[in-house]
C-alpha cells in the first residue's frame, strides 16, 4: 500500500499520519488506536442519543 492511497490527516483529531505509525479501522485511518477509542465512543454516544430522540410507537 502506498502512501498515497490513504489520508494525510487523523480521522479523529486531524494530526499528520506519519509513514510509519497509522491505524485503520472500520474504514478510517487514525493516528493512534487512542483516536480510534475516542472516535468509535463518540459515534456510539451520537448512536445512542438518536435513538432516545426517536418518538416511541402509540399502543393501540
């Protein structure tokens, strides 16, 4: 894989991935697995607070 077929920027907190230290997960690149943790709980959390938004089916 070559350097230009992947981002220059953390997914998560926009730092410059450097040749040797990147990581990839669920189609995304990070700088550390730490941004990854972070980004994933983020998503998670915005996950979770949508479907406590959604209005509860009426009995009938």
């Amino acid at each position: 894989m070559g350097i230009g077929s992947r981002p220059a920027m953390c997914t998560s907190c926009g730092k410059r991935l450097t040749r040797k230290q990147w990581y990839y997960r669920n189609g995304q690149y990070f700088c550390k697995r730490r941004c990854w943790v972070k980004e994933s709980a983020k998503v998670s959390a915005e996950a979770a607070k949508a479907e406590s938004a959604k209005p509860t089916p009426a009995a009938s």
